[in-house]
C-alpha cells in the first residue's frame, strides 16, 4: 500500500463567497486525483468556520482576524520580524506535509493601498513561510499582478514565486509578467479544468435541454475600483439589460457572495431589488434556469459546470482567459464597457444554447493538456519532496 500524502493548501479564503468557496472544492479535488483519494488536505483559510465539510480547516494569520485585530495584525505584519501563535501554527503545519500548494484564484496583487496590506499581511506571509519550510510548493492556477508600488513589490513577489516547484497561471498577462521565472506554466482556471473532466457528461445532459430560453438568471455585483464614468455606464448597462431580459422571459436574481468586502446582498438591496433571493447553488438546483447572465466569474463557471450556458460580464482578465480556454469567447464582454442590446441578442439567437454548446466541446483537448500538466507537476513536487526527508 502506498504512503498517504498530506498537503498543506494556502490561501483559501471563505466559502461565504461561492466562487472562492468553488475554487477550494476544485483544489482538494485535484490534489486527491493527483496524489491518491486517501490524501489529506490541511486548508489554511482567512474564514475557516465557513468550511465544515472539510476536517483540517486553520485560521490564516491575521486574515482570519476581523475589524481592528485585522487592522493591527496588518500593521504589525507588514514588518518583518513579527511572529505569533498562528504564524507558528502555520509553519508547524508546513513541517508536516510532503508538499504545499497554493489554492487557485487572483489574490496575488495589489491595486489599492488597503490591498497592498492584505497582500503584504496575509498572502505574502504564508508564501514567506512556505519558502522558509523549504518544502516543494505548486500553486494552482493564478491571476498573478498587478501591484502597487508597482516594482519594489511585484519584484519580491516574484522572487518568492521564483523559488517554488512550479507556478500556474491562467491568463496570458499573467505569463507575461512572470515570463522571467522559469517555473511559470499556463493553465485554464480550475473550474474550467473541471468542465474537461465532467464535460461529457455535461453536454450529453444540456442535449435533452430545449433550444427555448424561457428563463435567465443573473448574478450582479458591485462595480469594482473603476472611475465614476465606468460605475455609471456598468450599471446603466446592467439595468437596461434586465428590463431588456425581462421583456422577453423570466427572471431571477440569485446571490454568489455574502463573505466580508463581497455582500452581494446588499448591492441588491441599494439598486432597489427586495424579496427573497436564493444563492445560485440553491437555484442551479431548485429551479434551473435556461440562461445564467453573470459578472462573478465562478458565478459563470458554477453555472456551466451544471449543464447552463453562461453570458459572463467580466471585470478583469480572468474571465477572458478562462472563456477563451473553454472556447466560448463571443460569451463574454467587458462589464465596464458593454451594450445590453449587444448581449441580449447573443443569448435570444436561434440555437443560442446548442450553439454554446457546441463551442464549448471544441475546448477539450486543450483542456485536457492543460489538466495533465497540473497534475503531472504536483506528482512531481510531492515525490520530490518524500526523496529529500
């Protein structure tokens, strides 16, 4: 019988948001098909409360921490020399594990001073320990930069990123600006890397489906750090396109994030939307639309991984990564800068359903490469690893 590995997953953040919720399920599963169903996972999570179904859940330094702990843990962290009790909890966990692995996603960047400190505080901070450990480390899928001062930062994160066993990334400008590292690779993001694995099951499901579109979903946030004039045109598009929307089918509001700083609750609630709005898991489920219109992208992604096209409104390169990976990118505009005219006539189109479809079953082979090289490197990592102990 084979040693059971144990792997140290960093950087998970709350399943209150569903999308980073979606991206740690993602991670453990990967880790459990590279390295055997019996491997053990220890998640170090900024809200490890929020993760029940998992066994070996650790608060992360100073992110698990909420209003003024936070603050002063920040404080206190962005200097070098700060060490306290989950810091140590932190790096005996590293000494214990065959490999570590960094949770899919874009937490590595830094456009604001507030997110220079989360970075600096929290993320910097574990991958410092991982790198201290001196344990192999692969990070799964990244949206990596920008950062803010952008040299002096973005150079010590990459240097750190630089000393790992191998660093994915799932957007060409991120590859762009890691291209000095030799140990960074492109990889679709990991729900689309999960869309490969369940693919035909999925299109054989969304065959039986009608070619009607009767019922669309949306999953609206609020507008990031944009000017005035991208706010005002994001939202102006996104109520045109829902009385355009509504005109012409059913409509339903669902929820995808209710974790600190991501309330899309409340951004309902300010824009005049009331009553009762289920999460989009529970309407994926319950009462499956024909359609998702998303501006989360795992919003998007869960979507599709449940057998319903998704017309993404995308607030970073992630999202025209991941689409173009998949190879659906006519389903996905810039949500800063679209026409709801535009989108509704994508979504209304004759065959618009059988034609994603069919768009997106072009994406597997690609896909399929891009899974197999993840999975090849954490084979790796965690092999060489056991040889040096």
């Amino acid at each position: 019988m084979s040693e059971t590995s144990h792997v140290a997953l960093l950087h998970a953040y709350s399943s209150r948001n569903s999308g980073d919720g979606l991206l740690v399920d993602l991670s453990v599963a990967l880790l459990k098909e590279a390295l055997g169903e019996t491997t053990r996972v220890s998640i170090v999570a900024a809200d490890p409360s929020s993760f029940p179904q998992y066994s070996n859940v650790y608060p992360a330094p100073v992110l698990a921490d909420s209003g003024i702990r936070r603050l002063s843990g920040a404080a206190t962290f962005a200097m070098p020399v700060a060490i306290n009790n989950r810091t140590r909890d932190l790096r005996r966990i590293l000494d214990s594990v065959d490999l570590i692995a960094g949770v899919g996603g874009g937490y590595l960047r830094a456009r604001s001073c507030a997110e220079v400190l989360k970075l600096e505080a929290g993320h910097l901070l574990q991958m410092r320990a991982a790198v201290r450990s001196g344990k192999p480390t692969v990070y799964l899928p990244q949206s990596i930069g920008p950062t803010m001062p952008a040299q002096p930062l973005f150079k010590h994160l990459a240097g750190m990123l630089s000393r790992f066993s191998g660093v994915f990334v799932r957007d060409d400008r991120s590859a762009t600006l890691l291209s000095g590292n030799a140990n960074t690779l492109r990889a679709p993001d990991l729900a689309v890397l999960d869309f490969e694995r369940r693919g035909r099951v999925i299109l054989e499901q969304a065959a039986t489906a009608g070619s009607k579109v009767a019922h669309v979903a949306f999953v609206l946030r609020r507008a990031p750090t944009w000017s005035v004039q991208q706010r005002e045109k994001y939202e102006s598009s996104t109520r045109a396109l829902l009385k355009l929307v509504g005109e012409s089918c059913r409509v339903s509001i669902a929820v995808q994030s209710t974790g600190r700083g991501n309330d899309d609750l409340a951004y309902y609630r300010s824009i005049g939307i009331a009553g009762d709005l289920v999460s989009l898991k529970e309407l994926l489920v319950q009462d499956t639309p024909d359609v998702v219109v998303s501006v989360r992208l795992h919003g998007a992604l869960e979507s599709i991984l449940h057998g319903v096209p998704a017309y993404h409104l995308s607030y970073e390169r992630k999202g025209f990564g991941a689409y173009a990976d998949l190879g659906v990118d006519d389903w996905v505009a810039n949500a800063a800068d679209f026409y709801a005219e535009s989108v509704a006539a994508k979504i209304f189109a004759p065959e618009a359903i059988r034609n994603f479809w069919a768009s997106a079953s072009t994406g597997f082979e690609h896909i399929r490469v891009g899974r197999q090289k993840v999975i090849h490197a954490l084979k790796a990592a965690r092999d060489t690893g056991r040889s040096c102990t």
